[in-house]
C-alpha cells in the first residue's frame, strides 16, 4: 500500500486530568476509506478535530498532502484540500443550500454538486433555509457540500446519524464514488453494516486507544472487537459498489 495522504501519529490529549488521547493514530490513503470505531466518549471525534487543526494535543502530529504539522490549522489543511465534515453545526440556519454551494464554490472552485444534490433528494429544498431541515435533510446537504468542494481527503464525524436506512444507503454510495474519484476518506460511526460495507480498513479506537485491524471482513473476525464493541452474533460484509 502507498503512502498515506493523511495521518494523525501517536496524539495523546486530555481533559481535566483523564486522558482521553493515549497514543491514537488513523490513516487515510487516496481511494480509500477508513471506518473508525469505538463507543461514545472514547476520543473519536477529538482525534478527528486533532487532525482537523480544530484542537491541540499534549503529543503527536498530522501529516496531510506532504507536509508534517505538530500543530495543525483548518485552514491551512483546507487549502491543501482537507475538508473537515462535523457531527453537527456545518451550516449557517438562515441561508439556503444554494447559497451555501454557491459560496462554497466562489472560495474554493471544486465539483459541480448539482447531480448529487438530486440524487440526495434535495433539489427541492434548494431555496428553502437550512434551519428548516430535518436533520436527515440537513446531514444530505452536508455532504452534499463536501462533494461540492471535491477534497483530496474527507474526515466525516458519524454522517449516518440520524438518518433513514434509505438515506444511509444512499450517502455510502456517495462516499464511495468520492473515494472511487480518490478521496482519502475517514468515517466515524456507530452505524456498523453500513461502514462496513463501504470501508477498505478499519480502526477501533478503545480507552483512548487505536487499534489497525485491516480489511472489514478481518475486524468482522477479530475476537477482541467483536467482545470488546460488535457483541454477539455473526457478522458479514457485503460491499457497497461504488
């Protein structure tokens, strides 16, 4: 496998004392999607909000796009084509998704979003001010605008929550037509069928902890993620096309 186009290295970080970072790393190879698990508060989204440049950290450092950072910032990575998908609070409620792809576009070019935003069933909606989304409609024009900015990595904290089993569906397909286009994804989640059917490599993340466990269909067998997050019963990948 080449080189990864993202890293966060060995970061550790905590806060009031417990840490909640002990030597946490996660990968990101063009073309390919990183599934990251781990229960609620283990560190996931203050992992991906460290390699963001969103948050510092006691140790570690970022790499993206050939360049090392010991102190990442958003919009230096952004230049370089990150772009940082959160779990909420993307989108300004009293604009509309058009101006929102408008300005995405005057700032930064990319993609033209609008075959996306039909498929994502919001052509609607266009006009209407975010604030008045559900938040599954809110969550589509989400990642409508990081197909919009056509980044060269992704980092998306937990898309698939709530949303409809459709909507899911829909948005892995999109996640793997970008990472078919290039994109060096990683994704969070607690959804698992649907990230295993997208990912190429999985992360479990525990105690503050990360854990490389290769393929879907190698962490679907691993004794320990499956005592430790999966919970019985038996577990099979099917893959997403895309």
């Amino acid at each position: 496998m080449s080189r990864p186009i993202f890293a966060v290295e060995g970061a550790g970080k905590s806060f009031g004392g417990r840490a909640v970072l002990k030597s946490a790393s996660v990968w990101a190879y063009a073309g390919r999607i990183t599934a990251l698990f781990g229960r609620n508060g283990c560190g996931k989204s203050t992992l991906l909000k460290f390699g963001a440049g969103l948050t510092g950290a006691e140790y570690g450092s970022v790499q993206f796009a050939g360049r090392a950072y010991l102190r990442a910032r958003l919009p230096d990575l952004a230049r370089d084509g990150l772009f940082y998908l959160p779990s909420e609070g993307l989108l300004s409620p009293r604009m509309t998704l058009r101006q929102h792809l408008h300005a995405l576009r005057f700032v930064t070019g990319g993609a033209d979003a609008m075959p996306t935003v039909e498929r994502l069933g919001l052509a609607g909606l266009l006009d209407q001010d975010v604030g008045e989304f559900s938040g599954g409609e809110r969550r589509r024009a989400e990642v409508s605008l990081a197909v919009a900015r056509a980044p060269v990595c992704l980092l998306a904290d937990e898309p698939f929550a709530g949303v409809s089993p459709a909507d899911a569906e829909v948005l892995g397909g999109v996640f793997r037509e970008m990472a078919g286009r290039g994109c060096a994804m990683v994704i969070t989640g607690h959804e698992v069928p649907q990230l295993m059917r997208i990912a190429d490599d999985v992360v479990w993340m525990t105690e503050g902890s990360t854990h490389h466990l290769g393929t879907p269909a190698q962490a679907a067998v691993n004794e320990q993620f499956r005592r430790g997050y999966l919970g019985p019963g038996r577990w099979t990948v099917a893959r997403t096309p895309g």
